[in-house]
C-alpha cells in the first residue's frame, strides 16, 4: 500500500478528483462523496456500474504468470522496459515522476522500472552529495536509496481487470496504487499525470494514454513477433502472432502518438516442462485450455526445452 502523496486519479463514477480520506492510504474519496476502500490484499477496485464486458485472468493463469516471471525468463525484456522508461522518469519536468503500468498483471515489469529509477536517483544524489559518508542524505533533499524527503519515490499506478493480478502485483509493488480497472474505459487518471505508460502485451487506448501523458512523456508497448514462442505455441495450443501485427499497431496509434523507436529483443530460453506449461496457460491462451490435458502434455515433456522468445519494444511519443 503506497504513502498518501496527493496521486492525480479521477473518480470513476463522476470524474471529480480523489484524494486519499481518513482512512490514511486505505481510503480514495471525492468531492462528491464517492468513496472506494482497499481490499484486504491492498489494491483498489474501480471498476463500477456494469464492470468490464472483458474477461479477466483467473487465479489458476495468473499464479502461472507469476511463476514463469518470479523464474526471471523474462527478466532482460523487464530490465530492457526500464531502460528506455529511466530517461522520461529522470526528466520528468514536475520533480516527482509518474508511471501508468496498463495491463499490470502481477507487477512484475513495474517492479523492473522502479527498481531502475531507485538506483538511477541514487546514483544521481550521491553525484550531487558533497560528503556520501555524512548523512546519507543528498544535496537536493533526497535519501541515498533515491527516495524523495518524503519517502516517495514515483507515483507509480499498476491497472488491471483481473482482482486476482492485482492481489499478486499489491505485494510485489506495495509502493505503487494497484488499481482493478478496464483500459477501455475512461482512465482514472488526470490530464497529463504521468511521464511513462507502459503496455506489456496488453490492449492499447491510445487516445486515453495520450491524454494522460505529459508533453515530452512515452508510451513504451511490447508486442511479439513472428516466431515469438515457435517451438511451443503449437504443441500447447497457445495463439499464434497475427499477421502484419506491426502494422496495425503504428496504425492504432497513428491519430495520437509519433513514433519515436523500435528495439527488437531474442532470448533463447531453457525451459523446464513445468515452465512450459506455466507460459502456456499464463497468456490469452489459457482461457481456453484444458488445464488436464496440458498437465499430461506437461508429463510427456522432455527435461529441458529450448524456445525461442521474440518481442519488439516500441516507443512512442504523444502528438500536442
């Protein structure tokens, strides 16, 4: 559960300004009245009226996700995110930076990103500390370990459908607001909060990101490419990469956003049968299943698999 900084969130019912209440960093409330508590396990849920028409990640796909990226197989496309988010958050020209991770899911590449900025403000504040050794304190206010005065490092907000993503991404990035909310709807976020989104083979709302972020911010998108997971996409039956996928990503974004880079990233994994079946069933895929049958394919897996793992990190900026 983060501080109580003053987060620049919207009220999903009336699109007034929430602010945390009485309840210290346990309770969002606005001038109007409305007023959401945390659950139990730390996240806020937003999504009101009808909800979502989405279906969300159950609990069985998301402690698969949270597994296969916990055995850090992901870990150089998590470390890649961070890289090209450092520069907007070091910069960010409000002194306290803001990142929207969109499609969170158990926290994984935020944690990545925060863990970067931590060590990027450190380093930074220890340049500008005259005696390192005095205090721990740097000259601009902020601690050694790269948090502000206030203990705040970013305001970091992690938005996800699934309660059950957000119960794992609360514990894995308890400084961040952990928000149970639909990317095709409304943001809860102010104009122009944030210096960073990021969409991890998540659904884009371009005009929505576009909104909440700040003149110079970035919208880093990851997306697989052709031959992305080759070697076990059809034995397990997980989706294949939709054809001209690039494409039609440039276009989604084309009224709202100039692109600014393309990183393509391989990794060549080694993986073990249950790791296989952990990054079958921890994708869109695993909505439809059969979680027996992939146990028993599981069973009849060799010791080591080798798969290939192709992504493309693109990096927007928004058109003003």
């Amino acid at each position: 559960m983060p501080p109580a900084p003053d987060f620049p969130l919207l009220c999903p019912v009336c699109r007034d300004a929430l602010r945390f209440g009485g309840g210290g960093a346990r309770t969002l409330v606005c001038g109007a009245g409305h007023s959401f508590d945390a659950a139990r396990q730390g996240y806020f849920n937003f999504l009101v009226g009808k909800g979502t028409v989405f279906e969300a990640d159950t609990a069985e796909m998301v402690a698969a996700r949270f597994d296969f990226l916990s055995a850090g197989h992901y870990r150089r496309l998590a470390d890649a995110i961070a890289d090209l988010a450092a520069p907007a958050l070091m910069g960010a020209p409000a002194g306290q930076p803001a990142v929207l991770d969109a499609g969170t899911g158990t926290g994984h590449y935020l944690r990545a990103v925060l863990d970067r900025l931590a060590r990027d403000r450190a380093a930074r504040d220890l340049a500008l500390t005259p005696d390192p050794a005095a205090d721990g304190a740097s000259a601009d206010g902020a601690s050694a370990d790269g948090a502000s005065a206030d203990g705040v490092l970013a305001a970091a907000i992690g938005l996800d459908i699934s309660k059950f993503a957000l119960r794992r991404a609360a514990r894995m990035n308890p400084e961040a607001l952990n928000v149970v909310g639909d990317v095709w709807q409304p943001l809860p976020l102010a104009d122009s909060a944030v210096d960073v989104v990021t969409v991890v083979f998540a659904p884009r709302n371009a005009p929505e990101f576009a909104r909440v972020l700040r003149p110079g911010g970035r919208l880093i998108v990851v997306t697989p490419r052709p031959g992305h997971l080759e070697e076990v996409a059809g034995l397990t039956g997980m989706l294949g990469i939709e054809p001209a996928k690039d494409e039609r990503l440039t276009a989604s974004l084309g009224k709202d956003f100039a692109a600014v880079s393309a990183r393509d990233l391989d990794l060549a994994l080694t993986l073990a049968p249950r790791d296989v079946a952990n990054l079958a069933y921890m994708g869109p895929a695993g909505h439809h299943l059969d979680r027996a049958a992939l146990a028993a394919l599981e069973a009849g897996l060799p010791a080591w698999t080798a798969v290939s793992a192709r992504f493309r990190i693109s990096v927007f900026a928004p058109i003003r």
